[in-house]
C-alpha cells in the first residue's frame, strides 16, 4: 500500500522449509525485515536432514510462485519432464498415459533437497534476511506476538518479538499448536491406513546384467511417472537428476499385502517377485533398502481460522497437510506465498485485513485440494490400469484438442493452470455431467436408429 515503508516492519518465519525459504525470499525482496528460524541445522554445513520424500512433482503453480523471485529458470534447468503416467500391468505389460494433449506440459520431477537449497541460498542473499538454524520454536505468544527458541548446541533460550509471526513450520506447527489452544479453533488430523516405504532403482550400468532399455543410463523412461497399480496399493516411481529412481511402496499398515505381511528379509523377493515382477530385476539393494529404510505415515491435516488477530498466520502444511497423491503439496504451499505476498502488496500495513483475507480466500480451495489428493490415490492406485478409465483419459484429453478453451480436464485445471482448487474441481464436474448428457443421448441416437432399422426391416 502506498505510503507504508517495509524495512519497518519486522516479520518472523518459523520454519526455513520450502515454504518458509520461499516465502522469506518473497517478502524479503519487497523490503521487509525478515528473521528465518529453523529446527534443524543449516543443511548447507550439515547436509540436508528431511525424513521426507526426496522427490517433489512441481507444477505451474509452483513455477508460477517461483518465477515471481526470479528462481524459476535456476530450478528447472535442475528437473526432470513428465509427460505422463507409464503404468507397469502385472503381466509387466506397459502402458503411456499422457497427462496432456499438448506435449509442452509435463509435470517436473525435482529433489526435495535441492530445492531447500536454492530457496536458502536465494534467501541468505538478501542483508534484510536473517537465517538461524538449530533453533527450535519452545513457546509462542499470539497476541505480542513473540516466540522463544531454544538453540540446541547451547541450550540457551532466545525471544524474538516481531512486527508478524508467520508459521510455516510444518505438519506438526509448534505455531499452530499454540493457535490450537485458543477460542473456537478447530483442528482434525487424519491419519491413511496406508503409509509408505522407499526404495531405489540405480543407473542402468550399475544393474546387474542389465537386459533392458537403456534410456541414456536410466533403467526406465525417465520423462514418465511409472505406477504399479494393484487395487488397495501400488509402488511408483520419480527420475532423479544422478539417473536413479526414487521408488515409492504406497501399502496398508496391516491386511494379507501390507507392511505388515513382510517382516523378514526373506519375504522381501518372493513378495515382489509376485506383485511387482518387472520391477525386481532393476532393484539390486532392494531387499537391504527394504529392511532399512523407515515405513512412514501419512496425514490430513485441517485447521481454520489460519490466523490470530493481527498478529499470526500459519500456512503450507502448518495449515492444511495434504496426502501426496495429486502431487500438490509443495505446489500448494507455494501458491499460499504467492497469494499471502500479493495481499501484503495490496494491504500491508494493515495486517488484520491481510491476514484474514489470506485465511478467507485459501481456505476452501485448500479444503478441496486436500479431498481431490485422496481421490486421486483411489485412482492412482485401483483405476489407472482399467481400460474403462483409459478410454475415458482419451476421450477427455481429445475433446481438450478439439476445443481447448471450453473443456478442459481436472487433472490440466490443476496441474496446469493456476485457476482455484475448488473452482478447478467445480468446472470439472459440470464438464463430468456434460459428458455423461452426452453418453445418453449418443446412446439414445444409436437406439433410436437401431428401432428405425428393425421396423423398417419388419414392414
């Protein structure tokens, strides 16, 4: 707003996450006086220490909110295009999805850590941008605001009291804990009977006896996303720059094919041998990075509102934890940046009118991405194999050629544009309900002629 001078303001992000790096970079651009506090040591010293998936599935909205800090071309010359899903059958059939009729649209497979990197690094650029790490948040005010942290090398304390408490501070928000306790908060989690496992399949040389295609040193096609659906589970896999695969076991804690079900190193191999058979001979260390390798839990997470008073706002998973099957995530919490940055424009110093708005405007669309990623997992994991489905797939993705403007596929809506969760969900479900009008009355044309033939046969 004109007239309000930013180096006055001074903001505290708890969280030097993807999220919160970004968001810094953001505001820190704009003039504000920014102080980045972060759990975890600086991975540029210690390296990177997630416990999270190593890959991410960016997407326009991402790249939108990156182009806004001039990082986008920097994070994309570093990913991998997919064009579409490469669905592995049982019988280790394969089988291409394109997620588009248009061969410019991919989604980009890009490293978790790399990323992380690049926004702290962007973020440690500016002399208004103060990054602490080893700094975990012990206590927060909402309405001073101030939050004390605790440095774990030393064990002292330290208060900061800032202008704005901004918590990008992950699932598990020690910001929005303090929120929690607070009148007419609500809060639900929801944990999936599912959790997941990660495995690698190296570069091509280094297989054993490699007898497949060699797509310049990767094992598989590295510009698809290839899918093992097998009904109430499924494992996938994302390219990485170095030439492996990121494998993902997406299973049920407990049932006949579950975690559970594989105890020992010695059920490993017969148990993907029988479900995942192409697979194994590309996966030399599978059965130590099964055993290895931690099974972890996945979660819903909702809260509203998103901020107290004037003084608190919490966003990306500290707000709205998504399950990741829809790839939306990371994508989602950087629209929220985007989002919150632009309002800070528009409205800053006014920050009750800033921050409710954020809540206001994000809210439901957050709701409606969180509902459409475990739809998607019921897809990804018991429809995709279908040819039902894929007949459907090409019918959608042919009427998107015919008239581009007019019908436009959820999956597009969502991954390929930055029209609204909820807005994109709303158009897609007019456009289902057109095409069923139009499967009826298709039908009712051929019956029709079928009638007109048989009489006219009969007189």
């Amino acid at each position: 707003m004109a007239g309000h001078d930013p180096s006055s303001t001074h903001i505290l992000i708890t969280g030097a996450g993807l999220a919160g790096s970004l968001l810094a970079c953001s505001l820190g651009r704009k003039g504000y006086r920014v102080s980045v506090y972060e759990r975890r040591p600086d991975p540029r010293a210690q390296g990177f220490i997630g416990g999270r998936s190593i890959n991410l599935a960016m997407s326009t909205r991402g790249i939108t909110a990156l182009q806004e800090v001039d990082l986008a071309e920097r994070v994309l010359d570093q990913a991998i295009p997919m064009h579409g899903r490469m669905m592995h059958g049982l019988d280790s059939e394969l089988t291409f999805q394109p997620y588009s009729s248009n061969p410019e649209e991919a989604i980009n497979s890009v490293s978790r850590s790399d990323l992380n990197l690049t926004l702290i690094d962007a973020a440690d650029a500016h002399e208004n941008i103060t990054l602490h790490f080893d700094r975990r948040c012990v206590s927060v005010d909402l309405d001073q605001p101030m939050a004390v942290f605790e440095s774990s090398d030393r064990g002292m304390f330290e208060e900061v009291k800032p202008d704005l408490i901004i918590g990008t501070d992950g699932a598990f928000s020690a910001v929005r804990a303090q929120m929690q306790k607070t009148d007419r908060f609500n809060y639900s989690q929801h944990y999936l009977e599912h959790g997941y496992k990660e495995l690698t399949i190296p570069p091509a040389d280094q297989i054993p006896d490699f007898g497949g295609k060699d797509f310049d040193g990767f094992a598989l096609d590295p510009n698809a996303l290839h899918i093992w659906p097998r009904g109430g589970y499924m494992m996938i896999a994302l390219p990485n720059q170095d030439r492996t695969f990121t494998c993902t076991c997406f299973w049920p804690y407990r049932g006949k094919v579950s975690f559970e079900s594989i105890m020992t190193e010695h059920d490993v191999i017969p148990f993907f041998e029988k479900h995942f058979p192409d697979a194994v001979p590309l996966m030399p260390t599978l059965k130590q990075d099964y055993m290895k390798n931690p099974t972890s839990s996945l979660v819903t997470i909702r809260c509203f509102p998103w901020h107290h008073r004037d003084k608190v706002v919490i966003l990306g998973d500290a707000a709205h934890a998504i399950v990741p099957f829809y790839g939306q995530g990371m994508n989602a919490a950087f629209e929220d940046c985007r989002i919150l940055s632009d309002l800070f424009d528009r409205y800053a110093p006014h920050w009750d009118i800033v921050l409710e708005t954020f809540t206001m405007s994000r809210k439901h669309h957050a709701d409606a991405i969180a509902d459409m990623a475990m739809e998607n997992f019921i897809e990804m994991r018991d429809k995709v194999g279908s040819k039902r489905f894929l007949l459907k797939k090409k019918v959608e993705q042919l009427l998107h050629k015919l008239f581009p403007n007019t019908f436009v596929p959820l999956y597009n809506l969502i991954s390929f544009s930055n029209v609204p969760y909820a807005d994109a969900r709303n158009r897609a479900l007019g456009q289902e309900r057109l095409l069923m009008v139009l499967a009826c009355a298709a039908l009712g044309v051929i019956v029709l002629g079928v009638l007109f033939i048989l009489v006219w046969l009969l007189s």
